[in-house]
C-alpha cells in the first residue's frame, strides 16, 4: 500500500503537468483583443448589428484625428503640412487630408471637373434657356457678394455657378477654419489633420504600428520640440486601452502577487509552502484563459484582467488545505466537503452567464468555471501529492485566537450589522432607477482626458456627428445610393421648412450611376448650348462668346467616365465617404447624419414623428429605411444585456439557494449562509449609489465574486466550524485560515481598486471591500461563539 500511493501521486503529477502544459500552448496561441463589441449582442437585430459593424469594421473605428499645439502659427502649419504628406505617402493609412493647399487643390479639381455630376440643379430645366438666365443672372448678381472674387475668375468657366453650389453642398457649414494655409481650431490654436488607416479597427497590432508612423513623422516635424501631437479615435482608445490593460494587469498583478506572497511566507516560514499554495491559481488562470480562447476567436483583455482576480478566490482553496490539513484524511473528511460545496455555490453563480448572448458575458463565465474548477480539482488531487514543510502551528493559533475574539464582537454588534443591511436595501430600493450606468458609456476603456480631447477634436474638425441619422440598406452599393437619394428627396420639406436643418449624404459626393447619367443627359450638346446661350444671354451684361470655357466643359463632362469611390481618393470627400457608406456581410448600407432644426425636446420628439412618417411612407414603402437615434440604441442594448445579465444572475442565485439548501438541509443554516452573502451585496451597492457612482457590467460579475467568496466563509461557520466546536485548537486553525484567505483576496482583488483602466477598478472596488463585508457578516450573524471567545473579548 506505501508503494501504491506514491504510484498514484506520480501518476497525478503527470496528468497534471501535461494538461498545464496543453493549456499553456492554447494561451500562447491564442488571439487577444480591446474590442468592446464583445459586451454587444452575439445574434443583434437590424439595428444592433449596424452599432455593432460600425464599432467592428466601420470607417470610424479607423479614423484617428490629430491636433498639433503649441510653438508658431507657422510652425504648427508647417508641421501639419509635413506630418500630411508623410502620411499620405504611407502603405498604412488610406489618405490624410488637413486643408494646405495640396488638399485644396486636389478638393477643388476634383469638384470642378465633375461640378455638373455632383450638382444636384443640373437638370433639363436648368440647362433651357429660360434655366440658363436664370442662373447666369443670379450669378452676376452674386458677383456684387463676398465670394465676388472667386465667381469672377470662374464666370467664364461656370457662370450658372455649379461650383460654389457644390462647395456649398460638400462642406455645409462643418468645414473647420483655416491658419497660415491648413486646418486649424475654431482660435486657431491648434493645426487639425484627419487620416484614416487601411486596417480594419480591430487589428490593434496595425493600428499601433499606425500610431507609431505618426509619431514618427511628427518627430521628424518637430525639429525645435516646442509642439506637442495630440491624437484620438477609436484606433487611439483601442491601442491606449490594450497598452494600460497590460500595464496595470502587470504591475498591479505582480502587486497583489507580492503581497499575498509575503503574507503566505510570513504564516507559512516556507518558500516551498508558499509555491504549492500559489499553484492551484496558475492552474486556475492557465485552464480559464484556454477555454475562453478554445471557445471565442479572441481572449478579451477585460477576460485577461478578471484572470489576475482569480488569485483571490483560487488561493483560498490552498489556504484552506495547507493549514488545516495537519492530517489529510481527515481533511478530506472534514472540511474539503465544505469547500466542494463552496466551490459549487460559485460555479453556479458563474455558469449562468454561459447562456448570455453577449461574448463579453459569455467569456467571464467560461473563464469562471474552468479557473475555479481547475483551481479546486488541484488543490484536491495534486497538493497532497507534493511534499510540504510543517506548518507553525503556534503562530497560526496566536492568529486564530485573535480571530475568535473579533469574530465575538461581530456577534454581539450583529444587531448593528442587520440594521446596516436594512438600511442599505433601503438605499438600492430607492435608488434602483440610477443604479446602473446608462448607455455602454460604463464600458468604454478610454480614460477621461482621452475622451474630452476626443470631443475637442471632432468638433474642431467638424468630422461627422453620428447621433442622429437616417439608414438605408440596400443588397449592392449602387442599389444603396440611389436609395439614399429617394430618402433625401423625401425628407425634402423637413429640409426646406427647417425640421431638419442638415442632412448630410455620401451620394452629394458619390451620386448613384443612375443619377450621374441623368444629370449627363441634361447636359446639351455643344451646337445646342451655344443657341440656348444666346438666347439666355438677351438683356445681361455677358457676352456669348466670353463662355467659350464653359461650353467646353460641358461638352467634355458629357463624355467623362462616371465617378467613383476610387476616383475621390486623396479628396477630403473620401473620408466622407469611407465613413458613411458601409459595406456589410450582407449588402451596403448608407448612414445619413442629420441635424434637428429644433432644439427644445417636444419638438425634437414631433420632429422625430415626421420623419418615421415621411419614411413609412407609400415613396419608400418595402425598402429597408430607418431613423436611429445612435443615444437611444446603445441605451437600448445596454437595458437588453443589463435586464439579461440581472436575469441569469438571478437564475444563479436561485440556483446557489438551491444547492445550499438540498446540502444543508434545515432552514437555520441555510438563513446563516445566504443573509451575509446578500447583506454584503446590498452594502457594497448602497456604497456606490451614496458615492455617486452608477454601475456597470464589471461591476455586476464583482457581485458575483462576492457571492463565489463570502459562501465559503459562511459555509465555514455553518459546516467546518460547527464540526470543531468541541477543539479550541482546531476551530482556531479554522479561523486563522479564513483570516488568511480573506486577507489574500483583499489583496488579489482590492489592488485593482487603484487601476487606471475603468473596467479593472470596478472589479477591485466591488470585490476587495465585498469580501471583507462577507466575512465580518458571516461572523456577526454565526452561532452564538463559545464561551472562551466571550470572555477573552470581555
């Protein structure tokens, strides 16, 4: 039998050591990622699935806007011109435009050559005579006006002013200012440039190498170092979220790693002990991180950040084992039954958000399950394998005695505790309308000076303001266009009564083909126009033969080759383009930005109403057309996975009541198991509504942590304690140990409270405080203590 059971240890060691070691090549290969659709819908409807392209694939997640402060006026333009053409150069962006004069030039050739395709009043009334007069006289009158200048040098070229009605058409009063020749903020302290990178948004690895190249050309820009480059985007927060994660996941893990492992070595007095307790909490990381990333394309780096908390449960388990199993056997009798069951109450609190249908969700359960279950089967199967040095059983007495007597004063101030409890459920009661973050606002990884520069910069560049827009969907580009058009021209009396004060369309730059052709066919020939234009010319102060040019470019736009998206490349219309036409898995959707003319909300509210009637209308009847509010759908998904998360919570926590109840079996246990675990829950949400902090989704599994925690404390004192009254020796091992794992988890868990990443700090600022509410609950509403305990309080 002795040579049969180092047999079965070695056997053990093995099995363990290969899975570990399979586990260890999955995480290796597995593919990581910031992208925040992850806490989006896996299966979204119409709408959902647009938030969830744009956020993915879309021309946003790709554009970076840049600013350039301090030094010179000039020395900011020059900058910016340089920084521009070195961008446009680069295989890594699609273009960068920023106002100098390259960009001006190109802009403006490219609309003077196709002003007659672009303009939507070139039609077979406007090129008549009648139309004709019309706009040449308009025209000269204009001449009188600021942009005098310009119609003057153009008249011979445009005089029906086709130009300026395109220019007028392309920047629609969004065009930001211009310094010493390039793009500047509205004070012109700032040089602005937009430039877009080829990778999609969420290839972070590109992305950063894009960040990378600007700096670099700015570097070489900033020969005096008096500027500074400011840049933001979803590329920025992407590759600034990836980068704090990974910093804070290292620094503060290795943190919270050094402090449980002097706190162990300080118990312990053993650098050998210290290692086996630390090794079900690599197994338990190793085995999570596997299976998130055997089950989902990428491993989330929230999933990462959760992975370094799992010290703060797994370690209990070791705990539990090193300094109460002075005997093994009975250990394993007496208070393994008692962790298995905790183990259980935590495993079902997490394995309901499997069923989630957001990936976000789904991968904090996956990880859940395999860690803690991979933690637990370690500590059952492989520490009694391994050798250990004796633990000081003295010092761990002294400890535990001190416990006895805290644990005392819980009991006798447990009034103090329930009245707490009551007060802070009384608190969420009243609170639980702005309990919860709204909007996915909760969820962004971007730090707040990111996303005030981020507001600074878009509205300075007048880059396209999302929140409100018309879409419309169609199975081709072509077919998508021309939709878009039909929208417009229905939406068309809002416009021209003010409803709508801007609705801004990729088809002002890309028309459809069939509008191109259209507006070519309106076009006379070269004999024809001249007649017309004689005609039309009668009773102006212009003679025919000064619009030589302009019958020229007439005939030549006659024949020209349609324009395309390739054709707008190195324009500032590309980018408009690229971000509001949108190739989807099945098809092309267009947004439409609009602007409401209205400002007050009931206005807005029937301004909102008419343009769901103009597009439920018999014009557009069967055609994929909608209005989204971009505010009220992320508010909208956000209730979706909050009301779906707070249900499979629930659905856990029916099910942990279950368990304990068939385990414990009589209603007195079963009350001083779950009251501490809901009095820490409701006191650590009263805390965040007093403090004015909403809660979001990280926050919610920190709650379940405390559940998957405080149930081993209560089970302790409901079954392992229960069991040694009659030994003040062992129930002071028992406590020493407890003081011990929850002391470790506030150190796992409470060290992120101080991370910079949002995400990351909802999960220490729940759990660390959580667990230590869990323990004192659990002490405070045990059994009455024994006798020894009273007196040495007294």
């Amino acid at each position: 039998m002795t040579s049969a059971k180092p047999s079965v240890h070695r056997r053990i060691l093995w099995v363990w050591a290969l899975l570990l070691a399979a586990c260890a090549l999955v995480v290796a290969t597995s593919r990581y990622s910031t992208d925040m659709s992850v806490f989006l819908p896996r299966q979204p409807d119409e709408r959902q699935r647009l938030l969830v392209d744009q956020i993915r694939d879309g021309a946003l997640s790709r554009m970076i806007l840049i600013g350039i402060d301090g030094g010179k006026p000039e020395e900011r333009a020059n900058a910016s011109r340089h920084l521009a053409a070195a961008l446009r150069g680069s295989t890594l962006f699609s273009g960068a435009v920023n106002g100098d004069e390259a960009s001006r030039e190109r802009d403006q050739a490219v609309l003077l050559a196709e002003r007659y395709v672009l303009s939507p009043a070139v039609t077979p009334a406007h090129f008549s005579a009648e139309g004709l007069h019309e706009a040449i006289a308009r025209t000269i009158t204009d001449l009188s006006g600021s942009a005098g200048l310009l119609l003057k040098a153009l008249l011979p070229r445009d005089p029906t002013g086709e130009l300026l009605r395109v220019l007028d058409l392309a920047s629609g009063g969004n065009t930001p200012a211009n310094a010493d020749g390039v793009w500047a903020s509205s004070d012109g302290q700032r040089a602005l440039l937009i430039t877009m990178t080829r990778a999609h948004g969420t290839d972070t690895d590109a992305q950063e190498q894009a960040l990378d190249a600007i700096r670099a050309a700015f570097a070489t820009a900033n020969t005096r170092g008096d500027l500074a480059l400011r840049m933001s985007g979803t590329p920025v927060f992407s590759v600034d979220a990836r980068a704090a994660i990974k910093s804070d996941i290292h620094r503060l893990s290795l943190l919270g790693s050094l402090g449980v492992f002097t706190l162990l070595l300080l118990v312990y007095r053993s650098l050998r002990n210290v290692v086996v307790g630390l090794l079900p909490v690599l197994s338990g990381i190793l085995a999570g991180i596997a299976a998130v990333g055997l089950g989902f394309e990428t491993v989330h780096a929230v999933t990462i950040g959760f992975g370094t908390t799992l010290m703060g449960e797994a370690v209990d388990y070791s705990i539990y084992y090193l300094v109460q199993a002075q005997d093994r056997q009975a250990w394993k009798q007496r208070f393994w039954p008692t962790v298995r069951l905790g183990v259980a109450t935590s495993i079902c609190g997490f394995a309901v958000l499997l069923f989630s249908t957001f990936p976000g969700l789904a991968q904090l359960g996956v990880y859940s399950v395999a860690g803690l279950l991979a933690a637990a089967a370690v500590t059952r199967f492989v520490l009694p394998a391994l050798p250990i040095a004796p633990v000081p059983l003295e010092r761990l007495a002294r400890i535990g005695r001190t416990v006895d007597g805290v644990r005392a004063l819980a009991w006798r101030l447990r009034w103090v505790a329930a009245v707490l409890a009551v007060l802070a459920l009384a608190v969420v009661v009243v609170h639980r309308d702005n309990l919860w973050t709204r909007g996915l606002a909760g969820l962004n990884p971007a730090p707040m000076h990111l996303q005030q520069l981020d507001a600074e910069l878009r509205r300075d560049a007048g880059a396209p303001d999302l929140q409100q827009m018309v879409i419309a969907s169609a199975p081709t580009q072509e077919a998508a266009l021309a939709l878009a058009e039909r929208v417009e021209a229905q939406l068309a009396p809002l416009l021209a009564q003010g409803t709508i004060a801007r609705l801004d369309s990729p088809a002002h730059f890309l028309p459809s083909a069939a509008t191109q052709l259209a507006r070519r066919d309106a076009l006379p020939a070269a004999d024809e126009l001249q007649a017309r234009l004689r005609t039309a010319l009668q009773g102006l102060p212009l003679d025919a033969d000064r619009l030589g040019p302009f019958v020229q470019d007439v005939e030549q736009a006659r024949g020209a080759a349609p324009v395309t998206a390739e054709s707008l490349q190195g324009t500032s219309f590309a980018f408009a383009v690229q971000t509001l036409l949108l190739r989807r898995e099945h098809g092309w959707s267009v947004l439409m930005p609009l602007q409401m003319g209205a400002t007050k909300p009931e206005a807005r509210a029937h301004a909102v109403t008419d343009i769901q009637r103009l597009l439920d209308g018999p014009a557009l009847g069967g055609q994929d057309v909608f209005y989204l509010d971009l505010e009220q759908q992320t508010t909208a998904v956000f209730g979706q996975y909050l009301r779906q998360a707070l249900l499979l919570v629930s659905l856990g926590a029916l099910s942990i009541l279950l368990l304990l109840a068939a385990a414990l079996r009589r209603p007195a246990p079963l009350f001083r198991v779950i009251l501490p675990l809901a009095g820490a829950v409701l006191l650590v949400m009263a805390a965040h509504v007093l403090l004015g902090i909403p809660m979001t989704l990280l926050h919610l599994v920190g709650l379940l942590l405390i559940v998957a925690v405080g149930s081993n404390y209560a089970l302790f004192f409901v079954q392992g304690m229960q069991q040694q009254d009659a030994s003040d020796a062992a129930r002071w091992l028992a406590l020493a140990s407890l003081a011990l794992a929850n002391l470790s988890t506030i150190l796992g868990f409470g060290i992120l409270a101080f991370s910079q990443v949002p995400l990351l700090h909802a999960l220490g600022a729940t759990v660390g405080p959580g667990a230590l509410l869990a323990l004192w609950l659990a002490m405070a509403w045990s059994a009455a203590p024994p006798a020894a305990a009273e007196t040495r309080l007294a």
